[in-house]
C-alpha cells in the first residue's frame, strides 16, 4: 500500500486508505470485526485473514454481504471447494497442494535417499483440527495412497491442547520414518519439546507452513534441533532466482525485504510476508486498475468483474507462480488455479528450497543426519 501510495495510488491517481484490525487469533473477534468493517466503515474490500478457520465463517459472511474478501494467507481448501464463491478470492496456494507436494518429494527421492521402494515409506500425518490442519491431513493422506506410501497414523488435535505426550506415544509406536504435522507456533512447540523428552526419533519431519513457517520462533525455542527439518509452503521470494521471473519483479522483492527488514528488525523473511505483499500487489495493481477503467468504478461488482480478467503467466509475480481465477459454476471458483507451494529445507541459519527440483537451490539432505536429535 506504501509503494502503491508513494506513487500517487491505484492508476496513479486514488490513494489508498486502509483501515486496520486485529482478530486477536479469534474466529468471533474476526466476525465481529468483518461486521464492523462493512457496516460502519463502509469497506467494499476485506484484505488479508491468516487463518483458515477465520477464513471459512469469514468467506460466507462477505460472500453474503457481496463485498470483496480478499484472502491473502489462509490455504484451506476448504474455504472454496463447493462453494461457488462470486465475491472471494485468493491468489494464494490450498491446502490440497501440500499434500501434493509431500508425496511427490517422498515418491521422487525415497530410493535414491532412503534406499526404500515408496510403498515401504511408513508416513504419519499429524494435524491441528481446525479447517487449515484437517485441510492439509486428508491431501497428505489422498496423495500419499495415490503414490503407494504407507500411512500408519492419522491423528488430529485441538491447537491449544496443554499436553501432546499421547500422540507422541502414538508416533513411536507406529514407527514412521515421516511426519507431516499441520500446526500453529504454541502446538508446534509444545509437540517438538515432548518428542525430543520421549527420544521420538523419524528420518523426516515435513511442516505445512503457518507454524513452521515461523522459523524465527522456532529456532529462539529449539536452535539446530530443527535444523534440516522441511517445510512445504508459498516461496518467500528472496529465495527465488530474478533471473528465471518477469523483469522487474527481482526489483520489487528487494524493496520488500529491505522495507520488512526495516519495519520488524527481523533476521528471517518469512513466506507470510511474500504471501501478504504478492497478493496485495495483485489486488492494487492487476486488480483495482482494471476495476475503474474498464469496469467503471471500485465498487464490489467491478472488482469481481476484473479479478476474473486477470491472466499473469508463470514467473510474473515474486512467488514464481502465475494467477488465474477459477470462474463462477466451477468446483474452487475464486481460487488461483496458478498457485504453487514449494519444499523447503531449514539449511543450518538459512532456508534452501529443494523442491520441485527444477527451481531447487540445493540437493535435498534426506533423512536426516545422525548428528540429529530426531534423527532416525
């Protein structure tokens, strides 16, 4: 919005007056708040909602109302899948596409990595059980038999569960070479400190994003203890090669970083800061232009009708991947059909991404070292 405004606005002529909330991590405090936001304030666009069980009740509500929700970080899939959504839309991956991701980097490497045929991999899929987290288990478990993976355990649990000590019981009798865990910083945290107190021990753990995705909290609480651990999320875009995406877009990632480095202070560029920015800056650039000019106005009919216009290839955004909308009567109308999550790998005090493996800017360590204190 900075950027955008610096330069006189939307079209560089309507400056952009954000009015900002907190949900406060509460599903009702979202609600309320979304109510506020459209009938007092008047807004005709919800930008952001990080998580998915905000996301859902929140989508039916603007959905309800006709206004514009704007989803720039919630990945359920759920959100959309049914719904046939005309006024949300989120040029963000889904939760289907990380359990995509999961199998095929297990089916790609389990021979030449684990010496193992990929039926012989036993993988267990642990979750919180809201939208985001039973979201990612079922595509971790369909795509998991789709390659023939053996799936020992599937378990779910509430994020603010005081103990995990019994699903870490679980996990060591089922003897998994993989985890998958799905969860947020408070469970992820509580989950990792009782495994290592257990001796847990697995070739790999696979986070899905939100709380892995943290790598800042994770490391202050844990240090080289997640080293090597991998994490399946959107690209933060400072990991990408600018060689390889539009002109112009390696520019605008290196505004970015230095603007949140400036901002926070923070060592680590999270994925959720190219998640909020990219589709931000799809919104006010690819979006709102085409909204006035060729549909008349910024009003909530516009914006629909120009969010379907857009048509950015590959390579056009700083996440690497393009955007297009699924239309109205389609099974996940509203949703980036583009959209592409990556493998990534917590490489000591850095992130590498090491899948797919024609964007990868290592080789993938796998299993993990003996030096680890999870190591198999």
């Amino acid at each position: 919005m900075d950027l955008v405004n610096e330069k006189g606005g939307v079209g560089g002529k309507y400056k952009i007056a954000p009015v900002n909330v907190d949900s406060q991590s509460k599903p009702d405090v979202a609600i309320n708040e979304a109510n506020r936001l459209i009938d007092q304030e008047k807004v005709d666009i919800l930008n952001g909602v990080f998580a998915s069980s905000h996301a859902v009740p929140l989508a039916a509500k603007v959905e309800q109302q006709k206004r514009i929700l704007w989803i720039t970080t919630a990945v359920s899939t759920a959100v959309f899948k049914d719904k046939n959504l005309q006024y949300v839309f989120r040029a963000q991956i889904h939760s289907d596409q990380y359990g995509q991701a999961f199998a095929s980097f297990i089916n790609e490497h389990a021979k030449a990595k684990l010496g193992m045929e990929p039926k012989d991999v036993k993988v267990a899929l642990i979750h919180e059980d809201g939208p985001y987290g039973v979201g990612v288990a079922a595509a971790d478990e369909a795509f998991a038999k789709e390659v023939g993976l053996q799936v020992v355990l599937k378990e779910g649990y509430s994020a603010s569960a005081p103990d995990l000590s019994v699903l870490v019981t679980k996990l060591k009798r089922a003897k998994a070479d993989v985890i998958s865990h799905a969860g947020y910083n408070p469970d992820i945290t509580l989950f990792l400190r009782q495994a290592r107190e257990s001796g847990l021990k697995f070739k790999m753990l696979f986070g899905a994003g939100a709380g892995y995705s943290q790598l800042d909290k994770l490391r202050a609480t844990f240090g080289a203890d997640i080293d090597n651990f991998c994490n399946i999320d959107p690209v933060p875009a400072q990991l990408l090669d600018p060689a390889k995406l539009a002109p112009g877009v390696g520019d605008l990632t290196k505004t970015m970083v230095a603007r949140y480095r400036e901002k926070t202070n923070a060592t680590e560029v999270p994925p959720h800061c190219s998640m909020g920015f990219n589709q931000t800056w799809i919104l006010l650039n690819n979006v709102l232009p085409v909204a006035k000019d060729k549909y008349g106005g910024f009003d909530p009919e516009a914006i629909r009708k120009a969010a379907l216009d857009v048509d950015i290839p590959a390579g056009g955004t700083i996440q690497g991947y393009g955007v297009k909308f699924y239309p109205p009567g389609t099974p996940l109308s509203g949703q980036n059909e583009r959209s592409t999550p990556v493998v990534m790998q917590n490489a000591g005090e850095r992130i590498t991404v090491v899948w797919p493996t024609n964007i990868r800017t290592q080789d993938p360590v796998f299993p993990l070292p003996k030096g680890s204190v999870y190591g198999a």
